[in-house]
C-alpha cells in the first residue's frame, strides 16, 4: 500500500521524481502524476510546512475517484509471504529472474512489475544499478541472430569429483530475442560446431546472418575488412546459408543483444543449481531456454514473449534447415616428409612425392582425408584411425620396391635361394616381423652381390653357428669362408674360425 500523501511529502521535501519513485516503489510516471495537481496549485519543493491532513484534503479534492489516500498493491502481501527467499536473491541476481524462480518454485501469482515496485520500495540499495543503457538497431524477422560464449563459474562434476570451468555458448534471435543456451567445458571446435547445430535445431530453422566474437573457433584473423574465417566453420555456414559476420575486436556493442543476455544466462541458468552431468546440463539448458528465457518479457518486446514473438512473426521468416546434417571436418597444416607421408590424427597418409617438404591443408572428415594444394585438391584417402596408408603410385620407382618388399615377399624369395636361406630368413620374420624386415631385406640383397649358391651356403654357416643374423651372414660372405670347412672354435676365441676369416688371426695361429 503506497500512501499518495507519502508521495507527495517526500516530493514536498525536496527529493526528485526518481529518488521518490526508487525509494517508494513506484513508476515515474505515477509519480509525475500525483505530484501534477501540487504544482498546478502552486506548490513547490521547500516552501511552508505542509501537514499531513491538509495533504490529505488536498489529495481528496485532487483524485475524487480515490476511495482514501493510498494506492491499493493488492499482490505486495502474497510477495510479502517470499520475502526470506528474496532476501536471499535480492542484490545477487536480477528482478526478472527472482521473479521467474518464485513463480516456478513457489508458484508466485504476481507480476515481475508488482515484484520490481515491492523490491524498490523493500530494498532500494539492493535492486539494480548501473545498468548500461545501449541502442540497438533494429532488423527484421529472420535477418539475424548473434552468438557469443560466456563464462558460468566453476562445477562440481560428481563422476570426478573435481571442479570444472563451464562456459555458455549462446545464439539469440535478434528479432525475437528468442535465446539458447549450450553449456561446454571445452572450447574447441568440436563443441563450437555441435553448439551452432544444436541451436539451429532449437529453433528449426536458421537465420540469414550470424554476428560472432573473434574467437579462434570462428575467426582465425579479425579484420575489419576481411577477417579469415576458420575452414571448419566456414563449411557450417555454407552447409546452412549463413553469412559469417564478425564483430571488431574489443567491440561488444557490434553484437549487443547477446552480450546483454550474458548475466541473465549465468543467474538464471546456472548460478545456485546443482547438475548431475555435464549431458544432465546441456539437456536442463535447453528446457529452460523454451520453458524460462523463452517465457521472459523484454521490455523492447513491449509486454511479449521471445516465443511468442518468434511463433507468431519470426518462425516464418527465417530458412529452412538442410535436410542432411552437417558433418564436422577437422583442417590441419601437416608437412609432408621425406617419406612422402603427412601425418593427419593418428595415421600417416601417402602424397605424390613431389609435394615432399610442402604443408598442404588437410581435410579429415569420418569417412575421407583430402589434402589441398594452393585450393586445389591432390589426394584422397579413405579415413584410418591410426598407422600408415601409402598408395605406391604417390612414390618413386626406387622406393617402391623396397616398401612393396614386405614379410611374405622375403619368404618367397629365399624360398627360391635354398633350404638354408629360407630357414634364416623365416627364423628373422618369426618375431617382430616388422622390426626385422630391413635385415631380412638385406640378407636378400646379397644374393646380387654373390649369387645365390654362395647366399645359401653363407646362410647355412650362420645357422650352424648359432647365430643366424644379417651381420654374421654379411661376415661370412666378407670372409669368403662360407664353402671353407666346418671347424670347431680355436682356444681363446669367441667365434669358430671359418666365421671370422683367416685375416683376424696371427701367424702362430695359422
């Protein structure tokens, strides 16, 4: 109940408008109304002593229609009931979202206007101050929406019972200021691409232009004129007609429709709620985007609804979405090394060899990896998780027949030399055949060198020597002892004789 006789007193006493609004809870225009009829009547603020009955003579004279003197707040006692819960709220976040809170917690039938006159009159060095007041240019339905990320506060995650930095990405539509919310705790392009999609979904349709921060996710060099777009996002906005717009760098009045929203999201959504799973909070972020923000009544929206708004006049207006999802494709800078592999993830995949030393732009979706020269596409390979993919085409002659050299091809081969040969070689390959693969490559090699007979009978040595190895074999044929007689170690020496040849001995031992 708000006396008008209060009102004018404080008025009378010298106070403005606002301070007399601020401190009794009531609007500025209310105030200019009743105060209206005291000027006409020549009254003005510090002038003779007033009492309280010839204010209330004068009141009645002035506004008949008043049953007293008092302004009637019939829903003040219903919010008088919440004022502990208030009390706790008031100062820590904004009228709108105590207001939101009481009603869908404690089922307050009163207004978020009757809640602000209540909160001005009961707590006038708590309500909000400060607020910064910032033009917006208007535009029409479906033209654009605006995104941005902001940090929540910390989480504490029960499946590790650690604390985490979550952060919001949020998409409004300027139109409607129809608002989603995607809560991430990594900032990487994955989350940057999942969040647009999911937000898209939200709303079921996207619109023509979106404005961004110059976040490394989206804009890879901020420029006013041509700022680089990042490739991965760059694919997203053509996949869904977008045009990229980024603000300038320091510049949040270029997008200042999310950056109005930021401390709304963070004490609405986040501030003082518990959350079971970081999927447990996506999942609440998106019904209290429809059921919470969504119900909100900006006061550019003039007593609306962002949903009903967007329902009623935006929905329409804005494109439809593409019937084929859009896949994230990850672009990375490999440089092609000597072996005319770059590595891309985990895999190392083939590229002519001419490209050897360049740094192609590589394109890794789930199905394919494409490499891009100067824009112009040069190999595609199947995607692999992990290992080597080589097309022999990509390599030189010379190098071809080394790698196309593999474990079944060396068995093969010194099938063809002899028994011995074959023994050698597959007692090589029979563990860690990868590891040994050079040596059996290179006991093979000596057969162009000495043939194959001297190659087997070299072979057949090592094996009788219990070392059957590349560097015995090589010794043998360096010795020229491989046809020489078996002979049993000399005294004193580690290896029999005919293994290391004549020349490592001296003349008394001859």
């Amino acid at each position: 109940m708000i006396d008008v006789v209060e009102i004018l007193a404080h008025w009378y006493a010298g106070r403005s408008k606002k301070q007399v609004a601020a401190s009794l809870g009531v609007d500025r225009s209310t105030v200019a109304k009743y105060v209206a009829p005291a000027l006409a009547a020549g009254l003005v603020p510090g002038g003779p002593p007033v009492g309280e009955d010839q204010w209330r003579a004068m009141v009645r004279q002035w506004f008949p229609k008043l049953a007293g003197t008092r302004l009637n707040q019939p829903t003040w006692p219903e919010i008088e009931r919440h004022r502990e819960r208030i009390e706790a709220l008031v100062g820590v976040v904004p009228a709108s979202v105590i207001h939101q809170r009481l009603v869908d917690e404690e089922g307050l039938g009163a207004s978020v206007a009757s809640l602000r006159r209540y909160l001005r009159a009961h707590f006038p060095d708590e309500v909000r101050r400060g607020e910064v007041v910032v033009w917006r240019p208007p535009v029409e339905a479906g033209e654009e929406a605006q995104v941005d990320y902001g940090y929540m506060g910390t989480w504490a995650d029960p499946a590790s019972g650690r604390r985490r930095r979550i952060w919001a990405f949020s998409m409004v539509l300027s139109y409607s200021r129809h608002l989603f919310v995607y809560p991430v705790a990594v900032m990487d392009q994955q989350a940057w691409v999942d969040a647009h999609i999911a937000a898209l979904e939200f709303f079921g349709s996207s619109p023509a232009r979106v404005v961004l921060d110059n976040l490394r996710a989206g804009v890879l060099k901020p420029d006013i004129y041509d700022p680089k777009i990042n490739r991965a996002y760059a694919e997203l906005a053509a996949h869904y007609g977008l045009l990229v717009d980024p603000a300038r760098v320091g510049k949040p009045k270029d997008k200042p429709r999310i950056e109005a929203v930021q401390l709304y999201i963070k004490r609405s959504f986040f501030a003082g709620r518990e959350f079971v799973s970081l999927p447990g909070m996506v999942a609440e972020a998106r019904r209290w985007s429809a059921e919470v923000a969504g119900r909100r009544t900006p006061r550019a929206l003039e007593g609306r609804t962002p949903l009903e708004v967007f329902e009623a006049e935006e929905a329409g207006a804005l494109q439809p979405l593409p019937v084929v999802p859009f896949e994230l494709a990850r672009w990375s800078r490999p440089k092609v090394g000597p072996d005319a592999h770059a590595k891309v993830g985990a895999t190392l995949y083939s590229l002519p060899y001419r490209l050897i030393g360049t740094r192609p732009d590589a394109r890794a979706s789930a199905a394919t990896v494409q490499f891009f020269l100067a824009g112009e596409l040069v190999k595609t390979h199947p995607f692999q998780a992990k290992g080597r993919r080589t097309d022999w085409a990509d390599l030189p002659q010379e190098r071809v027949g080394f790698f196309m050299r593999n474990p079944n091809w060396c068995r093969a081969q010194a099938a063809v030399v002899g028994p011995a040969c074959d023994a050698l070689v597959g007692e090589l390959l029979a563990v860690n055949a990868l590891f040994r693969l050079r040596q059996a490559q290179g006991v093979l090699r000596f057969s162009q060198r000495y043939g194959d007979d001297r190659l087997e009978a070299a072979c057949r040595r090592a094996i009788e020597a219990g070392d059957p190895s590349y560097k015995t074999v090589k010794g043998i044929l360096a010795a020229g002892t491989d046809n020489a007689p078996v002979q049993g170690r000399l005294p004193g020496t580690a290896a029999p004789a005919w293994l290391r040849g004549p020349d490592a001995f001296g003349e008394e031992q001859r």
